[in-house]
C-alpha cells in the first residue's frame, strides 16, 4: 500500500522530498492518523530524505605546475 508513495517520491529532488515530509510530519501530528499507513510512509520518506541529503564539499583547489627542469635518461 505505501509502494506506490515511496516509489512516486523516490523521484523527488533533496528540497522538494524534504517539504513533502515535513508536511505530512505536521499533519500527523496535528490530526491522528488522517491517512491510513501514515507514520509507514513518513518513515519511508525521512529514510529517503537521509538518502539523498549530500554535504556540499568544495571541489579540491587546481595545483600550480612545479617549477624546474626534468630529464629522462
């Protein structure tokens, strides 16, 4: 029953994934169990969201060529 949920917001980007969430996260708790499988399918979600959350790393700095002279024997 919650297959077709998950696999729907499996397609979902990080932002919009994330507010899906959080939106159905509040709406558990302000009215009990308005969706049958509710708490089932924020569980999948926020295990999605966990997924697809990536730490932004800067990309390593270019290296400057090393000055001086080679030669192969």
């Amino acid at each position: 029953m919650t297959g077709p949920v998950v696999g729907f917001a499996s397609r979902l980007r990080f932002p919009t994934l994330f507010k899906v969430t959080l939106a159905l996260m509040v709406l558990s708790w302000l009215l009990p169990d308005p969706i049958p499988f509710m708490d089932e399918i924020i569980t999948a979600l926020a295990t999605l969201v966990l997924a697809n959350w990536k730490r932004s790393e800067p990309p390593p700095a270019p290296r400057e060529p090393i000055e001086g002279e080679s030669r192969r024997e």
